[in-house]
C-alpha cells in the first residue's frame, strides 16, 4: 500500500487539515497584543496589559545602543573610593531625579583620570532613566566616528546624526580619546567629521537635550580640542562637571 493509499485508508481526505502546533506568546493574558479584554458589569472593556511595561522597557534598553555587557551598571552598584567618586555619585543620582522636570539644559560631564568609573556612572543614569521611558541614545565616541564614515551619503548621514540629535538624553563615552592614538592605523578621521559633531552638539545645545560625555581629557584640554563643541557641553553642564585626578582610582590596575 502507498502512503497515499494509507491517508485515505484512515479517512484523512482533501479537506482534512492537519493541526499546526499551539502558538506560543510571551505573554498569555494578552497574546502579545498589549491589550487585555476585561468584563465588568456585562460590559467588554480594553485595558493594557501589564506586560506592555515590561516590553517597552526591553525595547527601550535595546534600542539605547547600551551594550548587553552594560546592562547591569546602575547607580545602586557603583561602589566610590574617595570624596570625589561619592560626589559624582550624588549628583548623578540627583540628576536622574530631576531630569525633564524642568525646562533647562541638563548636561553631566566626567573628566579626566582613566578607570576612575566614568563609564559605570554614565550608564548608571542611562539605565535608570530608560526605566522612566526616557528615550536614551548612548554611543563611544569611536563608533560615533564609524556611523560618520560609514555614510556614504549626504542623506544617509543626515539620518545618523538626527538619531543622536533628537534623543532626550544622549551618552558619548571616551569623547575625543581617538585624537590621541592612531584609528585603525590611517589619519586621524576626527576634522573630517567636526562639522558632524558639531551639528550633533548644537542641536541639543539648541533645544536643551541632556547630554552625557566621558573623557580622560580635562575641562580645559577638552575646549583646546575644539572651543565650539567643547564651549557648549561645559556651558550647559554647569555644576555637573566632575573632574577625577587620582591615579589610584584605576580598577583595571589597582583593581576593585
């Protein structure tokens, strides 16, 4: 007997269907929907579903550009060894409690001394402010380099800086640090793309958009680098500004 012949032995025909396997959701109250049918009174009402929350959040924190490494750096877990690391922890939890209540620049600089935490801090209040629903870019600065180049075209790389433009708080990390060593073994790409940075920069400095930078250079290096972009973040970081000095303060050498 063929297997044709079997099918129809067991009255499996032409118009029987056979089942799909029971779709799977991630969340069975809604089916995924992010809305819940609710009965009350003899009356059918639509309510969010709780994981809707949930969901943005996740969505949020991966369309931050915040790395799956980083996800864990909060505030609750920086550990300061000094004055100056409990300072710069107190006011960055100080800025994520104020942050968009208020109309007025809201920048938060960390300068200087490498391994000092900076980058721990800057993603600190990167994720708790995403768990607010604040629409948060965050980027080193050498990758914000490669968007630039990687942008063959004027119209492709008009997208690129309107995604770092139009975030309400915007994280640069190691800002200007490839000025100091060679990128990728050719010249330094950084004045082929000022004027990119630069358009990055003075839009939020124009419409008073959060911007966090990291930068092992000082305050007053950082505005010899370029007094435009460099006026701008220290203008509208004012007391925000948080210089490290001390060497001892490197974890990756004299570690936790």
């Amino acid at each position: 007997m063929t297997a044709m012949e079997q099918i129809m032995q067991d009255g499996i025909g032409a118009n029987t269907r056979i089942k799909s396997p029971a779709k799977q959701y991630q969340c069975e109250k809604c089916h995924d929907t992010g809305w819940m049918t609710i009965l009350e009174d003899g009356h059918e009402f639509a309510r969010r579903c709780e994981c809707r929350k949930r969901r943005k959040a996740e969505e949020a924190l991966k369309a931050s550009g915040i790395a799956i490494a980083f996800q864990d750096k909060s505030l609750g877990n920086y550990r300061p060894k000094n004055a100056t690391q409990a300072d710069a922890l107190n006011r960055a939890e100080k800025y994520v409690e104020i942050f968009g209540q208020y109309r007025m620049h809201m920048n938060f600089m960390l300068m200087g001394q490498n391994g000092a935490g900076k980058t721990h801090l800057a993603i600190g209040i990167a994720n708790a402010l995403i768990k607010k629903n604040v629409l948060v870019r965050y980027v080193t600065f050498y990758d914000l380099l490669d968007a630039f180049s990687n942008a063959k075209k004027e119209r492709d790389l008009k997208k690129v800086v309107q995604q770092y433009q139009k975030a309400e708080l915007l994280v640069i990390d190691d800002i200007f640090r490839t000025t100091i060593r060679e990128w990728n073994g050719k010249k330094n790409p950084l004045m082929s793309h000022i004027d990119s940075m630069f358009r990055v920069i003075n839009y939020r400095y124009e419409n008073i958009k959060g911007t966090i930078i990291t930068c092992e250079k000082t305050t007053e290096e950082l505005l010899k680098m370029d007094q435009a972009i460099g006026g701008r973040l220290v203008e509208c970081a004012r007391g925000n500004i948080i210089d490290f000095k001390d060497p001892m303060l490197d974890h990756r050498i004299h570690g936790q």
